[in-house]
C-alpha cells in the first residue's frame, strides 16, 4: 500500500473511530418489543392481598402475570380478565391478583408469557402492625432530578428494611410527558419491582391530558368518585385503614368525594385511621396562599374530625411541616395530626412566614424544616435555625404501628452527606378498639350526583374564595411584591 493510502486509511479509521467512541449514542427507545416497563404493583385490597399490577409494552402483547412462592412454585391466586389498550402510542397492560396467601414473600413475571420481567412483592400478616415509608413530589423532568428522588426512595429502604408498602403523595413527575415516565422508569424502575405501591395522585400527574395518572397505576376504583385525573380508593393494613384523597377533583376534593370520605372511614373499626392526599391544608409554602388549601381546612378537616381519623399526610408544596393535633381547626390533643411531607425530589420551596398571620397560625406548627437553603432551615417553635448545608436534601418519613402506638419519623438523605438525617420524630399513642362501624351500605356514586355535587362544589369554592379567602390574599399584596423581588416566584 502507498504511504498516501496508508495516511488516507488511518484518517478514516480515526474518524470512524471519533465517531463511534464521541459520538453520543442515539437515545434508547425506553421499551421494545414486548419487553415490559413502567413496572407496578400496588395496593389493591387488604393487607396487600390483592396487587394491582400495570405495565407497558411498545408492541401489542399479551397480559400474563405469575407468581411464585419461596419455594418456586405457582401460587393459586385469582387474576382478574387481563386489559390491554394503546396509550399514547404504547400499550398499556393491566392484570389484578386477589386472594394472595398472607404473611408471604413472593416473585412474580408480567410480560406475555415470554417476554416478561421479574418483580417481587410482600404480602401482609394478620396481626396489628404495619410499617411504611412516605415520600411526595419528586416531581422531576431531567434524568438526573429523577435520580435525586430514587436515591432518596433508596434511602428511606435502608432506614427501614422490613416495611409493608410505599407510600406516594404525588407529582411523580413534572409534565406527566412520556418522556418523564420513561425517565422516571429508568430511575426508580428496578426499585419499583421491589414493593407494594400506594400512589396518591398529583396535580402534575394528571392535569393537561386526562388519564395520565389513572393508566400508570392499576387501582381500585370501583368507589371513586372521579377516575378522569385521579382515583379516591381505600384499604386496610395491620390494624390501620387508610384512604387515599384525589386533589384534581375540583381543584381540591369535591363534595361527593368528601361524602365518599366520611362513609368510607365510618366503614372501619380498625383502631387507625389515616389519610393520604396531595395538596395538604395546612403549609407555608408558595401555593399556601391559594383557596384550595384553605378550603380544605374548613372542609376536609370537618371530615377527619367527625371520623377520628389520627394522621393526615400531604405533598404539594415541597417543605416539611407537620401541626400539632387539631379539632375544628383549634389546637387540641386529642384531634388529627397534618403533615406535609417535604419533597423527595429537588425541587424546594422556601417557606412563607408572612402566610401565617392570614393562612395559618405558627402555634399550630409542630415541626418546620426547610430544605432549602438561604432562609433558615428549621422552626423550633418561637424562630428559625440554621442547619448546615449537608441537612439539605430529599425527604422521606416512615411510619409504623404497632398495637396501640404509631411512631413516625422523618428524614433528610442529604445531598452532599449522601447520609438519612433525622429531622422530626412524633410518637402517637391511643386506647385500641374503640372504633365502631357507623356505616355499612354502598359507598359508590353515581355520574348524576357526582356532576351535580361537583356543581355545589365550585360554587361553594368560588363563595369562599370572594368572602373568605380574597380578603386575606388582598392583605398579602405588599408581601407578595417582595416574594416575587426576592425569591423572583410568589
Ligand atoms: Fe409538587
Ligand atoms: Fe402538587
């Protein structure tokens, strides 16, 4: 070969070399084939014997779930008719375990009975127990956000190994674009075939395209009062009912929701009672300022002090804010308990002092912790304390409840630590057995009253809004100006 031909050759293979190694490679489609993604399995009936499971293939395939006990074999469980439907140009498989043995730790495969993939998930013990771990709004759009909150998720699995379910309060993503739940499948997607679910619905999972929400979880919702944005559904775990609220519902929950609520929580004779939602009553963050979230206080607190519920847990305003017990919204020993979860994801919300004169007494706070830096980072009752920049991170709390006894803890996986940080701990004691069902007819409604009590709805939110809640925001207008000059957001 001439020296010519020789540079020639060893140009090119330098450049198909550059090419091949520099080159970004071309962005895997997040599923192929009949590959399962965006893996599930949630809550669907009691003690977690009945999963919901729900995933998605590229191509049209059929929808097999099995599973295996301990031992590898085949357990006996009843699989609802399998669904499969096109969504946003994939398809969505949707397959209901029941009957599942308790006490159990079993593996299962979704997939079309070839092409599948391999989850485990622990059912419930018939005593009265049950731990979980909480997180909210992770409520990323850029892979590594979505890595921020799974790391958190990852966190909270290794402060408390052996609880029952996960608990999600919302905004799992920012857009509920395609993209962000491939991105948020390729972050928490091997975690999420771990565990047992209970999603709650966000006001970014759903709002913009209908159904978002409600085709990424298999749930049950036979008595949901709106299933377009969000389901209402409830169930039970050791000796513990839980409902979980949908807040796309009117702009917060609607009166049929809350008729829902309360029938659903005069049901029970299970010594707690605890409620999941997104946008929580009582906050300092941003959005505090709206009428939603002072609607809620004089609405769906009503609902909780009727039923004795014991613990309220919220999202959507991306702080860490828990009261002290509540009845009629007056501090009061024996009432419910709100917590706002801090966000698990990275995207922090400064709090709002000057929201507490018109919005929410301070007296009422038990806990406030910033995870933001530039303000003060935590409340302790009288003013704020700094931490130091490690304390700054994702949030996440656990809960468990034994007997007569919840204790729960709060924790910050701090971003530059990479360590849990404690930040709050409430123990809640209480006389078991005392719940007594009130209620035991059907608890489901009808489009008709449905439309016509979300009608009573808007217009009961829009009277308060004018008597209630303007006067206050007008109060706010100075405030607000400096919020937007400082924080450059109101
Ligand atoms: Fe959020
Ligand atoms: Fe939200």
């Amino acid at each position: 070969m001439k020296a010519s031909a020789k540079i020639i050759c060893l140009v090119l293979s330098v450049v198909l070399l550059s090419a091949l190694f520099l080159t970004p490679a071309a962005a895997e489609p997040a599923a192929t084939g009949r590959t399962p993604v965006r893996v599930s399995a949630c809550v669907a009936g009691d003690n977690g014997r009945t999963v919901g499971f729900c995933w998605y293939t590229a191509e049209k395939a059929d929808s097999v779930v099995t599973l295996f006990d301990e031992s590898g074999a085949v357990v006996r469980a009843t699989l609802s008719d399998p669904v499969c439907e096109e969504w946003e140009g994939m398809w969505m498989h949707k397959v209901t375990a029941s009957a599942l043995p308790e006490n159990a730790q079993l593996t299962y495969t979704v997939g079309d009975g070839s092409s599948t993939v391999t989850g485990t998930v622990k059912t419930g013990r018939a005593d009265d127990t049950v731990k979980f771990i909480e997180i909210a709004d992770v409520q990323a759009s850029s892979a590594e956000n979505f890595e921020k909150g799974a790391a958190t998720l990852n966190a909270a699995f290794e402060t408390l190994p052996d609880f029952d379910f996960v608990a999600n309060c919302g905004d799992f993503t920012n857009d509920s674009t395609n993209e962000e739940w491939d991105l948020y499948d390729a972050s928490f997607g091997e975690m999420n075939r771990t565990y047992l679910l209970a999603p709650v619905s966000g006001n970014h999972d759903g709002f913009g395209v209908a159904n978002w929400f409600n085709n990424m979880f298999n749930l049950d919702t036979r008595e949901s009062v709106q299933t377009k944005n969000g389901v209402n559904y409830s169930f039970d775990y050791g000796n513990a009912h839980f409902a979980v609220l949908n807040t796309n519902d009117c702009l917060n929950v609607s009166k049929p929701q809350l008729k829902w609520l309360k029938n659903d929580m005069n049901s029970t004779d299970k010594d707690w009672k605890i409620v999941f939602i997104h946008k929580s009553p009582y906050t300092l963050g941003k959005d505090g300022k709206w009428p939603d979230a002072l609607q809620l206080q004089k609405t769906l607190t009503k609902v909780c002090d009727e039923t004795n519920v014991d613990l309220v847990i919220g999202g959507h305003d991306h702080q860490y804010l828990r009261t002290k017990p509540l009845t009629g919204n007056k501090l009061d020993p024996n009432g419910v308990t709100y917590l706002l979860s801090g966000t698990a994801g990275s995207k922090r919300y400064e709090i709002r002092e000057f929201l507490a004169e018109h919005f929410m007494p301070k007296a009422f706070i038990d806990a406030l912790v910033v995870q933001k830096d530039g303000y003060g980072n935590y409340w302790n009752g009288s003013d704020w304390r700094s931490t130091d920049e490690r304390n700054i991170g994702g949030c996440y709390n656990t809960v468990q409840i034994e007997g007569g006894k919840l204790t729960l803890n709060a924790y910050i996986f701090g971003d530059q630590s990479h360590e849990s940080m404690p930040i709050d701990h409430l123990e809640l004691t209480k006389k078991t057995g005392e719940n007594k069902i009130t209620f035991t007819g059907d608890n489901t409604t009808s489009k008709f009253a449905y439309a016509a009590g979300s009608v009573a709805s808007y217009v009961s939110l829009a009277v308060y809004a004018f008597t209630n809640w303007l006067p206050r925001f007008l109060a706010l207008v100075p405030e607000l100006i400096y919020s937007v000059a400082v924080y450059d957001t109101f």
